[in-house]
C-alpha cells in the first residue's frame, strides 16, 4: 500500500521549473521542514501510550460502578492522538522508510483503533491528489451526506430527508463515526490482496478481541456495552471536528480545475483554523490544513513554522489564503450543508437525477471567488 504522500506529490508540479510551487518549495526545503522530526514523534508516542495505560488503570480501579463512564472522555481524547499519529505515518511524516511507516501505522490504527490503514491510505490518497474534486474526491462523494445541490437531487425517500437537513443533523452524524471507521476496515479487506488482508485483518479482530475483554473483565456486560457505545460515540465526535473544518464550503473544482496546478489546486480548496496551543492540540495540528496539503509529508510540528512562507507566497502570486476562527469555520460548513440541501426544501423541490453534463450549481463550485475571511 503506497503511502498517502505518494500520491499528492505524484499530482505535484512542485518540480517542475516554472511552477508557481518551485520557489516555495525550495525555501520550505532551505530551511529545513521537510526534515524529520524522530525525537518529537517519540516523545509523542510515549505520551500516548501512557495516556492509554493511565486510562486503562482507571477502568481497572472504577469499572465496578457506573462512574467508570467518565474515562470515556479522556480514552476518546487519546484515541483521536492515536489517529493523529496513524495518519502522520501513512503520509511518511514520522520516517522515509516505507516499511516502518506502515507498521506504525498499522499499530496505531488497526490494533490500537481497530481502523484499517490501507483504507484509510487508499482513500486518502485520493483526497490529497483532487481536493474537493466532485468526481474524483471521496471526501465529497456520494455517502450519508451531499455536498453539491446536483448530488441531492437525486436523493429519494429517506436519504432525501437526510440530504434536506442535513446542516442540523451534521454533528450527531458525527456520533456514529467511530462506528462506521471500523465497519469500511473490515468491508474493505474483499479489496485487498495476500499479505496485507492477512495482516490488517489479524489486527483489526485482535483489536476487538482486547477491547471486549478488557471491558467484560472490568465492568458488568451492561456497563461494558454503555461505555463501548459512549466511547466509541465520543471519538467519532471529535475526529469528525477535526477534519470537518478543513475543506467542508471551499472552491470545489470540476473539469476546469484539473488544470490547476499544485499550488492553486491545494490552496483554494483548503481552509486554515487561527488560534492557540489549544486550538493547536485539538485539531492535531491539521488547522494548518494549507500547508498539510502543499507538503503532506512534511512532520506536524513545522506546519506552523511554513504558515508565514505560504501566506506571503500566496500573497505574492495572488491567491487567497483562507483563514479563520474555530467557530467560524463550522459555521462556513455548515452552512455549505445548508446550501446544499436548501433546494429539497422548497414545497415542490426537484427530483432529478444528477447530472454530469449539469451546470454546477453556487454550491457545487464557487468559481474563482475568494473564500470567505481570508487574506491574500
């Protein structure tokens, strides 16, 4: 399974000569950001598997009474660190050894998170090489929620109900996340081959197999089954606001945008969260979603060191440069949900297939308007 950087800088003009991304490429390389940081990913690791210990202690001492519900919280919180760390390897963050990545990977994911890396790589992959692509994003296809008003209307019955408010039902969704993330690991091993199927299949049960036995081992079958439905419900929540501020109301580009090069294809579809340490540890790092997509393998901690080098490159070749606040950045999508779904609810709403040879509508491509609260 090739790594999920493979594939962005396959789609990456970055070394061509006369690109927009050259020079910006050059002097992120200069001053040493693509390096890898071993020692910071290490300590990181250590912290994490000591979170694990200290959470699993815990369960030990309380899992006798019903308090033992609040670690959910904390175990949720460690386990969106975990998929930090997993995601961080898939795109060769954390060592350029193709082989040590994916162990790590598939430590952190499949035995750890019971989340199968080569889905999560291959769809992955995808995502970085046509952001916000309609056709060509997996992100933005067709699922439990729509993203372009072509989309929705070819929702019928229930899915057309969901389609329709969706932009209210966006973070409840989110709760049932962590169940669904298992779920693909184990639908997508039909598409894997030999060894690989063996082991992410190995991992994936042996997580299982952990999991219930340290939960019926430590509380009542009925306790175990609350606190597995909080948890698991807890974790999708937080995973899902990470990654949902990141793209959800940017330019989504058809055919017209294949054309792109790197630069543009990257920026223009990408948004930045503001803020502290905190908004930092919350969102992993990722609210430098900008330069996450320019330079995927780029280690976690330099994002923010290359925000000033992108934003005055971006500024110089005259591309906006979305950034906003925390809030405001679910705000952006939800409301793109809501614009989406706006259609469905008029009295005599459209039930037409969609449409590839269709106009795009306002909520399918934003053309070349500049995002909203950005700086150029």
């Amino acid at each position: 399974m090739p790594s999920a950087t493979s594939a962005a800088e396959r789609s990456s003009p970055g070394a061509s000569v006369g690109s927009d991304f050259a020079p910006l490429l050059r002097t992120v390389r200069e001053q040493g950001l693509l390096e890898r940081r071993h020692g910071w990913y290490a300590a990181r690791v250590a912290v994490n598997l000591a979170g694990h210990a200290a959470v699993l202690t815990g369960i030990a001492f309380l899992g006798h009474t019903w308090w033992v519900l609040l670690l959910t919280v904390p175990f949720a919180l460690v386990w969106t660190r975990t998929a930090y760390l997993s995601h961080d390897a898939g795109h060769a963050q954390i060592s350029s050894s193709r082989r040590t990545g994916t162990w790590i990977s598939l430590t952190h994911a499949n035995l750890l998170l019971g989340m199968s890396q080569a889905w999560w790589n291959e769809k992955h992959n995808r995502h970085h090489a046509n952001p916000n692509h309609v056709e060509k994003d997996p992100d933005v296809g067709v699922g439990a929620l729509v993203w372009t008003q072509q989309q929705a209307a070819g929702r019928e019955g229930f899915a057309r109900w969901l389609a329709r408010h969706q932009s209210r039902l966006f973070f409840p969704m989110l709760l049932l996340e962590g169940f669904a993330l298992k779920l693909y690991g184990f639908q997508d091993l039909r598409r894997q081959k030999g060894r690989e199927r063996w082991t992410e299949a190995a991992l994936l049960v042996a997580h299982l197999a952990l999991y219930a036995v340290l939960l019926l081992t430590a509380m009542s079958p009925l306790k175990a089954l609350a606190f597995a439905l909080l948890h698991h419900a807890l974790f999708g929540l937080q995973l899902g606001m990470a990654f949902a501020p990141n793209h959800k109301g940017m330019e989504m580009p058809d055919a017209d945008g294949e054309r792109w090069g790197h630069l543009r294809r990257q920026v223009v579809t990408s948004r930045n969260v503001r803020g502290g340490p905190l908004t930092d540890w919350f969102l992993g790092g990722l609210n430098y979603q900008i330069e996450h997509h320019l330079f995927p393998n780029m280690p976690r901690p330099h994002l923010r060191l290359a925000q000033p080098l992108v934003r005055a490159h971006c500024r110089e070749v005259g591309l906006p440069y979305a950034e906003t606040g925390l809030i405001d950045s679910y705000r952006q999508a939800l409301g793109h949900l809501n614009e989406v779904g706006e259609p469905l609810r008029g009295a005599n709403a459209p039930r037409a297939a969609p449409s590839r040879a269709a106009a795009p509508s306002t909520a399918h491509s934003r053309g070349n308007r500049p995002p909203q609260d950005s700086s150029s």
